[in-house]
C-alpha cells in the first residue's frame, strides 16, 4: 500500500475578506531590506560561517548597500558574540548602516544582547516569540495569554536594559514567529500587547516582522494575513511591518512581493536565498524582479559574479547555475528559435530605449554579464546561434544560405557527441568544412586585365601538400570571380558555376580585412567556401578555392596547364 497519502494533510485555511485590495495594488519603490545572511542564513549552514567568512559576508553586505544588516544572535552563539564585538571594537559598522541582533523573549539571553551590542552607534534589538497553535499547544503546553505574557515580558525586558546603555540608538524589533500559521486576530493581538509595553511614535517607530517561518499557503493567503495586519494593527503609523518570509513552496520571494502590495514597508532575506530547509526568501530576486520593472532597488547588485561567489564560499553552497537572475546559464539560450529571436531584437535594440529584447527580461550588461554567453549551442540549437557566435566572436557575418549549411555541420557534431559545442569547437568546424586548409590550393597571387566588357586573369596557384607545386592559370570572363572560374574549369578538367555569393569588410583602416563567401557548383555537386583576406577580391578567389579544395581532395588535383 502506497505510504502517498495525500488525506494525512489538511488545506489551509483562508481569510474571508471583502475588502481585499492588494491584488489591485503595484510596488513602486523598493522596500526597507534587511540582510539576515550572518544570523538565519548563517544557522541553517552544514558549517556555520568562520570568522573570515563572516568577515567577507559582511563586507559584500555592505558594499550592495544594506542598511539594516542582522549580525547574529549573540546571545546564544559565542562566535556571534564575538563577531558583534569586532564589528564595533573595530569600527566597521560605516555610519548609515544599523546591525540588528536576535534574542528569545527572555531574560539572561536579552541582557546578553545588550552585551553584545555595547558601543554600537545605532542598533536593533529583535526578540521574538512563537505564536502559532501547534507550538503554543506542542511545544509550549501554553495557552494564548501565555504567549502574550512571554511577548509582553520579552519587550519590557528589552525596554528595560535599553535604558542601561543610552549612547547607543536603540530600535526594537518583535517578531511573531511562525506568523503565517497564526490565526490573524491572535497575531494581532500580541503585536497589540508588544506595542503596549514600546509605545512607539511616527518618530521612532518599531518593528513588527511578520515571519512565514514555515510557508504552509498559497502567497495570495500571507497577502491576506499583511493586510488583515496592517489595517487591524494599533498605531499604524508608529511601526514599521516588515516582512521574513521562507521559501518552502517555493513562493518565499512571491509571498514577499504580495505582502508589500498588501502594506508592508520592509522585507528581511538572505543573498540567494540561503536559510532554513529549502531556505529565506531571496533578496538578490526580490531586488532584480523591482529593477526588471524599472524601479530601484537601492541595491548595487551590478557584479553578480562576485555576488555569487562570495556567497558561495560563505555558504559552500554552490550557485545553481538556473537561479534567477544570478545563475550562470540564466541568460543563455539554446534554443534554436530563442537564439534566432535574441540575434535579431538585440540586433535592433538602441541604447536609448527601453530593453525590450525577446527572452532576455533585462540587459545582461546589468548584473557585469556579457552577451558572450547569451547564445549557446548544442543539439537544440539552430542556425541563429552558430551565426550569433560566428559573428561576435569571429566577426564573420554569415549570409543566410551559408548560416544553414554552417548550422547543419555544427549540429550533426553536437547530436553525435551530444555535447555543448563550445564557440572554439564551431569556429574549428567551420574551418575545416568552408575554409582551405593547408593542403589544398592556395593563391598566391593573381593579376587582373580589365577592359570595358570582360576580365582576364592570371593567377598563380600553389600547394602545399604532399606533393608541394606552383601553377599558373589563365581564365577570362565578365568580372574577376567569373574568369577565374573560367580559369580552375580550363585547369582542372571540371564544371564551375557561381550560385550565391557576399562579402564584408572587417574591421576598418590599416587593420581592414576582407571575408567571401561562395556557394558554387562543381561538377553538378554544390560546395560552399569561406575566406578571410587583406582584399575583398583575394577572399572570393579563396573562397572558391575552398569550394575546389572540397570537390576534389589534394592528392587527386591533376592541373592541366
Ligand atoms: O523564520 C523565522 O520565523 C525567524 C524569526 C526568528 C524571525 O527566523
Ligand atoms: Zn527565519
């Protein structure tokens, strides 16, 4: 009998509310953040931070410009304790950044923190006390007035020792922990109670962070529970809602986001979302999706590379390499129809215009990407994505008939190695399919006679092979390409006909190359040829060399001159 029983589970319950408004309303500015990297992210590591990690966390912190930064919970934690005294002993903390300290509701563990903190210029206590039924019933064995007494004591408590240390500009913070799995009005009222004891003024406002420390519901419910909260809650416009939510539906940055359209003013989170089980709701996300919609975030998240390795080495969690906005393949395409339509809109984009490129919901550039990895190729790829790394990496620009015939090579390599064919792997393909190789014909020089209505040429061809040998033919005809294909058809016995060709400078002045490209018929068969030259006619000559090179191997060019 299957143990998947999905009747051991009740659904959440729901709030029954008319006035619901948040699903009309729209974030227009970025939220207050606070980072709490070193103290929730920090106590869901396999290894806890060492001190040099701590130290290249906070730093990074800093630097993206948080101000409110959770250092730990020193009272419980002596390397906590110990990173809080360096912070300020050392005077890191710069002067518009507040660290924020948790502590339990009780006594000996509030005092320590206040320890802890001595010294600070400004700070945050935040205690916090669970609230919902199943810990008030399972864990406490206490009833509701005895979790409001735990949180009404905690506040005094952490009035009280404010008073002890009045240098430091004290803020406080109350979370209801496990919030989301409290009935609202219960909620409500121990926040009631906590700013009974505070008594906070517009002035100098606390904190009430409202945790969905388990996320048990659908975003749309916790929308629901913030905005019960902030239009039930005493003395609105004296606290600060904030928000701390996780991530175990996989919607900790989605209940966010509706909780801040519901009322919220500040969001907590880690970089990456790094925390407890499958982790806190990610701020590098949150920020990135307010930027992709043109607001500032008010963080500088512009070297993603270095976001994500240093939070990987604090964490030593490897980046995904899918994780929004931050993952290294997060703005690659290979598909081949998302790289034919990201070719030709980035093709089109104009600095001056809002981004609007198709499958590339902002500007790589941003976050310190370049678009050298946006189009990669495998066996999914088509000939949009070879074209696109041919031209960035190489300069070549493919015409359309060539782009096919070059897709086609590149993905019969990758279905048959079925790997990723990396731009050095194309660019070799494309060698050695189009391009003369050494042992073919070469040209080493030619000579035009142009009068009004034909061409002759005069052109030395050499080889380099096996048998190494120089040869002159003579050809004539309309223009340079046609005589010289005169000339190969008198000197190698064969058919020649021209059916597509294009060529483009590269590069410009003294440094100016030429690329040509042919597609020609050898003998009924059809070839196509590519090269790179110091003059446009010398690259379509040696373009159609290379068709000859492929029609007929080396060892087999019987020149009859
Ligand atoms: O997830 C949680 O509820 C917490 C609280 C201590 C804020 O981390
Ligand atoms: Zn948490």
């Amino acid at each position: 009998m299957s143990q998947f029983t999905h009747t051991k589970y009740k659904p959440f319950p729901v709030i029954n509310k008319p006035d619901r408004r948040w699903p009309s309303q729209q974030i227009t500015k970025a939220p207050l953040w606070c980072a709490v990297d070193l103290r929730d992210g920090n106590q869901a590591l396999i290894e806890p931070m060492n001190v040099a990690q701590k130290q290249k966390m906070w730093a990074l912190l800093v630097k993206l410009g948080f101000k409110q930064i959770e250092i730990g919970f020193p009272s419980a934690s002596q390397p906590d304790f110990d990173f809080c005294r360096w912070l300020i002993e050392e005077n890191q903390i710069p002067d518009d950044v507040t660290i924020q300290a948790l502590t339990q509701a009780r006594g000996e563990l509030i005092e320590r923190t206040y320890e802890a903190l001595e010294g600070a210029k400004q700070a945050i206590v935040h205690v916090y006390n669970s609230t919902s039924p199943v810990q008030r019933k399972k864990v406490f064995q206490l009833d509701k007035a005895g979790i409001v007494d735990i949180a009404r004591n905690g506040a005094q408590l952490v009035l009280d020792h404010s008073k002890k240390y009045p240098d430091t500009q004290w803020s406080f913070e109350y979370s209801p922990e496990s919030f989301s799995s409290t009935e609202i009005d219960f909620s409500i009222e121990v926040c009631n109670a906590v700013i009974d004891v505070w008594q906070p003024t517009p002035d100098h406002k606390a904190i009430f962070n409202l945790p969905a420390t388990v996320e048990c519901a659908t975003p749309n419910v916790f929308a629901d529970q913030v905005e019960t909260f902030c239009d039930n809650i005493n003395s609105r416009d004296s606290i600060i809602v904030s928000l701390h939510t996780h991530n175990d539906r996989g919607c900790g940055v989605a209940a966010a986001e509706l909780a801040v359209m519901a009322g919220a003013d500040r969001v907590e989170g880690t970089l990456m979302g790094n925390g407890e089980r499958t982790g806190n709701m990610d701020i590098v996300t949150m920020a990135m999706n307010l930027y992709s919609q043109g607001i500032d975030p008010e963080l500088d998240l512009s070297n993603a590379d270095e976001i994500v390795r240093v939070v990987s080495e604090c964490t030593q969690i490897a980046a995904h390499p899918r994780h929004p906005w931050l993952g290294e393949l997060v703005y690659t395409a290979f598909s081949g129809s998302h790289q034919d339509a990201i070719r030709k809109c980035l093709a089109q984009q104009k600095g001056d215009e809002p981004w609007d490129v198709a499958y590339l919901p902002i500007d790589p550039k941003d976050l310190g990407r370049d678009y050298q990895s946006v189009i990669r190729v495998n066996s999914q790829s088509g000939k949009g994505g070879v074209a696109y790394i041919l031209e960035n990496d190489y300069g070549l620009q493919l015409p359309r008939w060539l782009q096919i015939e070059a897709s086609r090579k590149v993905q019969a390599h990758a279905e048959q190695e079925s790997i990723e064919v990396s731009p050095e792997k194309i660019w070799d393909i494309i060698q050695k399919s189009f391009m003369s190789g050494k042992d073919g014909q070469q040209l080493s020089a030619y000579h035009l006679d142009r009068n009004s209505d034909h061409e002759a040429i005069r052109a030395t061809l050499t080889t380099k092979g096996n048998k190494e040998s120089e040869v002159t033919i003579n050809g004539q005809g309309d223009g340079a390409l046609s005589a010289f294909c005169h000339a190969l058809e008198s000197a190698f016995g064969i058919s020649l006909e021209i059916v597509n060709y294009d060529q483009h400078a590269i590069g410009s002045g003294t440094d100016a190359s030429a690329v040509g490209y042919v597609q020609v018929k050898i003998n009924g068969n059809r070839y196509c040829g590519i090269s790179k030259d110091r003059d446009i006619i010398s690259a379509n000559l040696n373009a159609i060399l290379a068709c000859l090179n492929q029609a007929i191997p080396s060892q087999e060019q019987d020149i009859a001159v």
